[in-house]
C-alpha cells in the first residue's frame, strides 16, 4: 500500500485530472438522471380478465372462471391462482415467484387459453402485466367555463389529447368523462311479428353479416398473399340499409351477407332492410362521469414511458396545458394528481437536509481539529463520493428515487468517516515529537497504517447490506437500490480516503510535514486531557468488569422492555393535503342512486373553506372492464386538495370522512391511503374453503369480532355483498294444463342486465357499439309487478304467480377462489400507529372462534406486511452480523477480538428505543433500515479501537497498557466520526415531513439515538469483554510475533 501512496503523490497532476473528470461526469449526470417516486417494482403477477356480457357471477364462475383456472393449473411454474367472478367479467391473478421472466410466462399463459373451450360471447381473455412505472404520473380535469360538457369533449379531443401526446416522454393518456356515443337499435315487435320472425333471429343475422374475416396467407402468383373477406357496414346508413334473411329457410340463408332479393326469393326466403324492423339511433352513452367542483370534467390521466424522467414529463406537460389554457379562454384545465411535484419536494428536501448534514459534519471536524486545513481535507470526500456514486447509478440504468436518494442523504454521515480517520492518523503523527518519518514517507505510513481498520470497516458496512440484495420478494425490489447505492458510496469514499486524501495532506502540509523532532516539541500534547481522563475511566472499568457488564445489560434489558411502549408499524403517518375516498355501490345500488349520493358529498366537501378542489369520477355499473379499473371497479372516487395551510389537517380530514358515513348512503365509503408509500394500516382476513356455506358462516363471525373492537373501524366482509335471489318453480300444472316447460318460461322473463352489444359500427376515429335497447314493457320496478305480468301458454294468457312458486334465498355479488378453493375476505381499519398490538389482540380474538371444521384461515393486512418485511429485514441482519463476524476473522486473523467487537451491536438499541419512544413514533421498517445501518456504524468504531489494542500488543506492549493507550489514541477519531455521522443525520431526525416515506424520521432517529449510546458504551464494553476474553482463554498476542 505505501508504494501505491508513493506513486500516487508522485502523480499528483493525473490524480487531479481524474478527480477533475470524475467530478463533471457526476455533475453531468445529476443533471441527466432520470427521477422518480420509488424504484420501479415488477410485481411477479399476470392479471387476466375476459368479459362474458349479461352473465350471472355464477354464469361466470362456472364458465369462464374455473375452465381459465384449469388450463393455469397445468403450467408449470405458478405459485397460486385467484380469481374473482362478478357480473360481465372474470379477473383472475397469476402468481409466480420473483424471479419468473413474465414474459415467457405470458406466452404459456397464451398458449394454454387457446385450448380452452369459453362459450360463445366471452371475449378472447386479456393478459396484463402489473409495474410501478404503469402508475399515472399526472391526473388533469378539463371542464369548460359554461360547463358544456360537449365542449369540452371537442376540446379534449381535438386540442388536448393532440398536444399531449406529442410530448417527449408521455405514454398512454386515458380519458374518461368525456361526452360519447353508441347506436340504440329498437325492434318493432309488430312488424317481426307480422313477418313471422324474432327481435333475437334478427340480432343473429346482424352478427352473422357485419363481419370483416381474416382468411389467412395463400400462394398466388408465386407470392404471399392476405385474403379478407368485408361485409362491414360503415355508416349509420350502410346499417339500416342492410337485408335481413328470414323465412323456411333462413336458417340457412343467414350465412349469405347481403344476398340479392331476387336469389333470396328463389331460395324460398324473403329478405327485409332492417330499417323496416328496427329504429337505429346515435344516442349519448356515458360510462363514467366526471365533475370539478361540481362542473362536468373530463378526466385525463396520462403515464410516463419506461425510460422518461417523471419530472421533466410532468413539467412539460405543466407546461403545454397553461399554453392550453392561454389560447382557449373558455375552458379549464386543473391538475387534480401530481406525482412530479413530491418527486422535486423529496429532492429538494433530501438536499436539504444533505446540506446541512454536511456542514455540521464540518463543524464537527473543525472543533476536533481545530485546524481549518485538515477540514477541508476531510470533507472533500463528500461531494466527490455523492457526485460519483450519482454517476455510476445513472450508468447502472437506475434512477433517482426516494431510495437512493434517501442512501445518499443517509451516506453522508459515513462516507466522511475513512476520510477523517486517515486525517486524523495524519495530522496526530505529524505532530508526534516521536516521529521518525517526514514528508512523502509520513504521509504514506500514517495513511497506511489506517488502510487496513478502514477497509474492514468499509467491507464490513457493505456487507451490512449485502443480503437485502440476495432476499427474495418486496424486500429486495423496495430495498435493493437503498443498498447498492450505500455500497457504492461508501466503496468511493474508501478509494478517496487513500487517495484525494494523503495527496491533499502532502500539498497543504507542505511545512509540518517536513518539521524536524525538535521543531515539533511542545508545540502538540501527545494526547488531550478529555483522552487522558477516558483513560483513567477505562482503567476503573477494566478493573470492575462485572459491574461494568452489569450495569450495561440492565439499561440494555430496560430498553428492550420498554418496546411495546414503543409499538410497531409498518410505515409511519403522512400528512398530505390530498385526500382520497371511493363509494362502493351496495349490491343492486342502481347508477342513478349512485350519482345523487356522490353529488350530495360533493356539495358538503365544498362548502368546506379549507378544500380549494373536489374531483369526483363515477363509473357506471355497465362500464368495460378498462373503465373500470380506473376506479378498481364500478362506483366512485373522489380526490380532494386542500388548502396549504389548513391547521390539523388530520382531524378535518377525519371530521369530513365521517360525515360523509354519516348521510346514511346505502354504499360504503373508504378513505384511501394514496402516499408514495402506498401503505394504510388495516387488519385482514382471509377465509376459504371447498364450501361456500362455511366460507360465509366463518367471514361473518369474523366481521362480527372486528366490528365490536374499539380499536378498529369499517370492518367488512366481502361475502356480505350478495343479491337477493328468487327461484321460480314451475307448478305441476305449467307443465300439465299449459305444456310450459323452464326452458320455454325463461326466455319470456329474459330481461337484460345490461346494454346487448350486436356489433359495432366505425364513425371517424371512433368505434360506437350497436346495442339493442330494453323493452319498457318487460321492466317492472316491484317483484308483485313482474309476478303480475302475462304469460303466453298453448291454453292462452296466465299470470305468472299462478305458474310458479317462489322461493327466496341470496346469491353472491361476486365470487372469489384460490387454487380451486372458494375464499372471502374480512378487513377493518386500524385506529392509531400501533398496529402490531391491536392485530395481536385482534389474532387472539379471532382464534377463540369456533369455525366450522374445513375451514383455513389466513391473516393479512399490515400486521401480515410488517411480520413480512420484519422477518425479511430480521435475517438480513442476522446474515450482516455473520458476514462481518468472517471480515473481521480474516482481518484480525482471529476470533476473539472480532466476537468482542459484536458485544457493541446489541447496544444499539437502547438510543433507538428511546430515541423513538421520546419522539413519539413506532418501530417501522424506516426503523429496521436504522439497525441494520448502526450495525457497520458501530462494528466501524470498534475496529478502529481494537485494531491499535492488537498493534500494540504485536509491539509487546501489555494487553492492559495497549488498551489504555488505544483508547487515549482512537478517542479523537472515533468521537469525530460518530459525532460527524449523528450531526450529518440530524436534520432528518428532527424533521417532520418525511412520515409515511421509508427514508424518514424514524430512520433518522434510530440511527442518531443508537449511535449516541452504542458509543458511549463501545468505548467501555468492548475493551472490558476484549480483556475478559483473552484471559479468559490466555491469549497472549506478543508472543506471536514472527
């Protein structure tokens, strides 16, 4: 290593050049950097979905569902399958392990559903794939001044959309709201009757002619050629005029499109245009609605591409809209969701608080020190470790997000570190009337005698971090670039610490280095009185060690106690000015009860003088799947700003939340947890079974036990959303007296649930659907009105009451199964932060129940994410600890000195509960990330220490006076980094913005409180364990001197 230091002082212009490029290339890269939210996480799923029109949930379940379950059975790889069968459509979820290539997957999962037999009018099944970066980066609601909803839709679609869409950056922009169009088709019953046909023979032989069939590749010519077959109608007129087939032989005749009269004649048939049997009409159809403040709105939400930066993106669209708004007076165009906005707030805070981090970082040092020269020296390592780790990151396809961001706030305290300790070694040696060596040779010993303490105590961090990359789950995609990023970091900090760092002593040192012994007498104290007075307190320790061990493990056993005051949760609170609340519609809860209970809680949220914005989005109950998972499925959200600075913002949201449960709606409202975390605190319930009888029994009981807890709100079960259902018996007589038989009585009471798509019809851009419109006659709003109604039999008219008997019962709103098993889900809000008490208790409640034999139960919700996470975490720091245990073997060449080093990392924890327990806040995975930080912190300044005891011991000093000197001489460097890490760390532990984030005060604490006491401790346990041990088992290092 000296002659690597030689050669580098030797080299000091190359040095400077490269340090010079290094520093432009992280500057250029900063600049460049592509920022977001959160890293982007794949999630190891497909979801599926296909749509079967006016089917039943059990129509579905049986029908689609289970043949779609099955051929996912079949491939190999899949970890589990659910699904869920509601009215229209079938959603199903493919789970896979996290290391799955989804898109191989997609394909076996495209390959096994072409082999399974759907009935005819499912939809081909859609295959999806789920990221972070698939998440709305920007959410607009465009209105006009007159509220003239058509208005805007011209203005959306002409203006907005087209601008939008050319920006660099943006990637799919969904609309809802918008002003759109289908064509009702409305059969005139007398006429088919006279002509002897039916509205569904007519249907049929629409479906069958207004088709465009792709007949494949054929060799003509001696090339490749695509044949189509088009009998597509393209306007409204094309579609009325088109000849409907009926007769003996329209059957038959059907298959011909368009055939001439006179050949339909000669065939036996006759033909008819079908405006002579039906009415076909362009009419609004709205299958979402949209509205700001009460206005019409459209919505539009647009989502970045997978390689843009989401602030430039949202800038520029930020941008584009108020040129929008300049050129077209009349209309409105207001920001609703930003995701760019906290992007920049994050940086900007996270800088913040880097900055001032670093500067009492400086402080620190310049106190120590006292000397401005070896300050600047030591902080150097700041920018150029932050500005190159910033610049290998961009060049690892990574981005700038609240995780490496939060790393490289975080680093600051550590990267400092080797720089200081190096300095340290320098500045103390340069000083020493005992020192031999001058000049070049000085600064290359004393750099090389702290080279080897600071590698192992730069591996030994990065080891720390190590395992959250090599865990399997959510862990590692949340956490991975948090650990990357800190390695990387720290391992440019170590580079520098040997090289920027001896170079820049040898230069501004010029003149103490070169001092001669006498030139240096009196002019330094070998050691300063607060190290000489330590010295004597370790003395008293070294000869008291039970006591001293004593007195240690009683605070230690004190503050783990004093944890469950402490409490657990998953993410901490966070406090935004936005608030999100949906309305579930109550099953059978029509659109129009839906859209009057909506706009009364609009009206109320706006009279509230601290809200500036109401948006609300309602999707129709006969919306497409696509609509619908805008809002996850039909119903209503509403996104609320309020103003900046309203005072107890929690509490008004609460208060409006609640009076919003309180109008008596006959759906349910939810307030949602939107943070960048994602994370809501809540209790969660999984129950299953081969028999949905016991699936029911056991959710409602459970519903019942959540319900009676204080600690608890909103408690739910999925299976308390059913339909009432009324089966109808044919009387003996139907079949008897009248010849009626189920399969002739059901397509008389057929009623469609829903708008019958025949076929679609292109107008300009835009595909309108041709649906059949429902008969007035057939709709009864009371079941004694639809028991009233006229049955036509062989033996003439009967009432309907009078052919059958009813028996009531209820059917399920929606149907869920997992691996074949049918399954509910009860979930209830958690009141307050301490989640893992009341899920504990709630556990304990939930478990007294006497369930019906065959049914599992599984628990969910947060208490299952922190068990999770914690778990994950948990072993992450078990494997850190016995990775460092290796480094500090090979190191030291032992194992002793490196066991009583780990005696300083149980310590940790007793600033960190204190820390947290003073401040107020729980135990999180912000927390967890702490401990796993202290672990390196602290085994850092343990090596430090012991490193000099072990020196001074191959030196043939005496174990005792090689500990009393190490730590008269390692006070300084030890104190200096600690100090320079708790200050650098500071800010964000007295911060109260960052709740809820990962990067957070919690963080912030732990690491300042743990670091606080486990060096005060350090200082004395390690040295008493290290000489307890070694005479313990008579290790006596001089004497291995070779």
């Amino acid at each position: 290593m000296k002659h690597i230091i030689d050669f580098m002082i030797g080299n000091k212009l190359a040095v400077w050049i490269l340090t010079v490029l290094l520093i432009v290339w992280g500057i250029f890269a900063s600049t460049t950097i592509k920022y977001e939210s959160i890293p982007n996480i794949s999630l190891p799923t497909l979801s599926v979905s296909a749509v079967y029109p006016n089917a039943t949930p059990e129509q579905v379940a049986d029908d689609v569902s289970k043949p779609l379950e099955d051929a996912i059975s079949s491939i190999k790889g899949v970890d589990s399958v659910n699904s869920k069968s509601s009215q229209n459509v079938a959603s199903l979820t493919v789970n896979y392990d996290y290391d799955t290539d989804l898109d191989k997957a997609q394909t076996k999962l495209e390959k096994a559903f072409k082999s399974v037999d759907l009935p005819e009018g499912v939809d081909e099944p859609t295959i999806m794939q789920f990221s972070s970066s698939m998440m709305p980066i920007l959410a607009l609601s465009v209105s006009s001044e007159d509220g003239n909803l058509k208005t805007a839709t011209q203005f959306v679609e002409d203006d907005v959309k087209t601008a939008l869409e050319k920006i660099d950056g943006v990637g799919q922009l969904t609309v809802t709201g918008q002003e759109a169009y289908e064509i009702e088709l409305t059969y005139d019953e007398d006429k088919l009757a006279a002509l002897g046909t039916t509205a569904a023979a007519v249907t049929q032989a629409i479906q069958g002619q207004n088709v465009t069939n792709q007949l494949g590749l054929y060799t003509l010519d001696d090339t490749k050629k695509s044949i189509v077959v088009n009998d597509k109608a393209t306007s409204l007129k094309q579609l009325n005029d088109m000849d409907i087939v009926f007769g003996s032989s329209a059957g038959a005749a059907q298959s011909q499109a368009h055939t001439d009269a006179g050949q339909a004649a000669s065939a036996g048939v006759q033909t008819v245009k079908l405006k002579d049997v039906a009415t076909l009409e362009k009419v609004e159809n709205h299958d979402s609605i949209s509205r700001v403040n009460g206005k019409e709105a459209i919505s539009i939400q647009l989502t970045a591409t997978q390689d843009a930066n989401t602030v430039d993106v949202v800038n520029a669209v930020k941008d584009k809209i108020t040129d929008l708004e300049k050129a077209n007076i009349d209309m409105n165009i207001d920001i609703t969701s930003d995701q760019g906005q906290p992007i920049e707030d994050s940086v900007n805070t996270m800088l913040e608080k880097a900055i001032f981090g670093a500067i009492f970082a400086v402080l620190v040092i310049l106190i120590f020190l006292r000397n401005f020269r070896s300050t600047i020296i030591s902080i150097v390592s700041i920018p150029l470790s932050l500005l190159t780790s910033i610049a290998i990151i961009k060049s690892l396809d990574m981005t700038l997000n609240m995780m490496t961001l939060g790393a490289l706030t975080v680093a600051i305290g550590r990267v400092i570190d080797d720089s200081i300790v190096v300095v340290e070694n320098i500045y103390r040696r340069m000083y020493d009337k005992n020192e031999p060596l001058r000049g070049r040779q000085l600064i290359a010993s004393a750099t090389t005698e702290m080279f080897k303490p600071i590698l192992s105590s730069t591996l030994v961090t990065v080891a720390v971090f190590t395992p959250i990359i090599f865990i399997d789950g959510m862990v590692a995609e949340l956490f991975g670039p948090f650990a990357i990023t800190m390695a990387i970091a720290l391992g440019i900090s170590l580079i520098v610490a040997i090289t920027v760092v001896p170079i820049m002593a040898h230069t501004m040192f010029k003149k103490e280095i070169l001092a001669t012994p006498e030139q240096k007498v009196g002019s330094k104290e070998k050691h300063s009185r607060m190290a000489i007075r330590y010295g004597k307190m370790l003395n008293a320790a070294l000869n008291h060690k039970i006591i001293t061990l004593v007195i240690a493990l009683v605070i230690l056993i004190g503050s783990v106690a004093l944890l469950p005051k402490v409490g657990f949760s998953f993410f901490g609170s966070d406090q935004q000015m936005t608030m999100i609340t949906t309305y579930t519609p109550a099953t059978g809860e029509l659109d129009d009860e839906v859209n009057k209970s909506v706009k009364e809680a609009e009206k109320y949220i706006a009279k509230q003088g601290d809200v500036t914005l109401v948006q609300s989005s309602i999707t129709s109950s006969s919306a497409s799947p696509d609509a619908m998972s805008m809002m996850a499925g039909s119903g209503s959200m509403l996104y609320i700003i309020f103003n900046e600075d309203v005072k107890n913002l929690d509490a008004k949201q609460q208060k409006l939340f609640d009076h919003l449960k309180s109008f008596g709606h006959k759906g349910t409202w939810k307030q949602q947890d939107m943070s960048m975390t994602g994370s809501s605190n809540e209790v969660s319930y999984t129950i299953s079974s081969t028999d949905r009888a016991k699936v029911e029994k056991a959710a409602l009981q459970i519903e019942d036990v959540l319900n009676d807890d204080k600690g608890l709100k909103d408690a739910k079960s999925s299976v308390s959303d059913s339909y009432p259902q009324y089966t109808f018996n044919l009387k003996e007589k139907a079949l008897k007296q009248y010849g009626l038989t189920a399969n002739q009585l059901s397509p008389m009471l057929m009623q469609a649930t829903g708008d019958t798509i025949v076929t679609t019809l292109e107008d300009g851009d835009n595909t309108l659907n041709v649906i059949v419109a429902q008969d007035d006659s057939k709709t009864f709003e009371t079941m004694k009105a639809f028991l009233k109604q006229d049955i036509t039999t062989q033996q003439g008219t009967e009432k309907l009451s009078d052919l059958v008997s009813i028996d009531k019962s209820t059917t399920p709103s929606s149907i869920s199964r997992q691996d074949n098993k049918e399954y509910a889900t009860v979930t209830a809000g958690i009141k307050g932060d301490d989640v893992s008490a009341i899920s504990t208790r709630i556990k304990k409640e939930v478990n007294d129940i006497d369930f019906t034999k065959g049914v599992t139960l599984e628990q969910g919700g947060t208490s299952a994410d922190i068990q999770e996470t914690f778990t994950q975490l948990g072993l992450a720091i078990i494997a850190a600890i016995f990775l460092v245990y290796f480094i500090l073997v090979v190191t030291f060449r032992e194992g002793l000195a490196p066991f009583a080093i780990l005696f300083s990392l149980p310590f940790t924890l007793i600033g960190a509960v204190l820390g947290l327990l003073i401040a107020g806040e729980s135990f999180t995975v912000s927390s967890m990330l702490g401990i796993l930080m202290l672990v390196g912190i602290v085994v850092t300044n343990a090596i430090v220490f012991v490193d000099r005891v072990i020196h001074n011991e191959l030196a043939g000093e005496t174990m005792r006076d090689s500990l009393i000197d190490a730590a008269e001489t390692r006070l300084r460097p030890i104190l200096m980094t600690a100090i320079a890490t708790v200050f650098a760390l500071l800010p964000l532990a007295l911060s109260s913005s960052s709740g809820g984030s990962i990067i957070s005060q919690g963080l912030g604490i732990t690491v300042v409180g743990g670091l606080i006491t486990s060096t005060i401790l350090t200082l004395f346990i390690v040295p008493v364990v290290y000489e307890g041990l070694s005479k313990l088992f008579k290790k006596d290092r001089h004497k291995t001197i070779e």
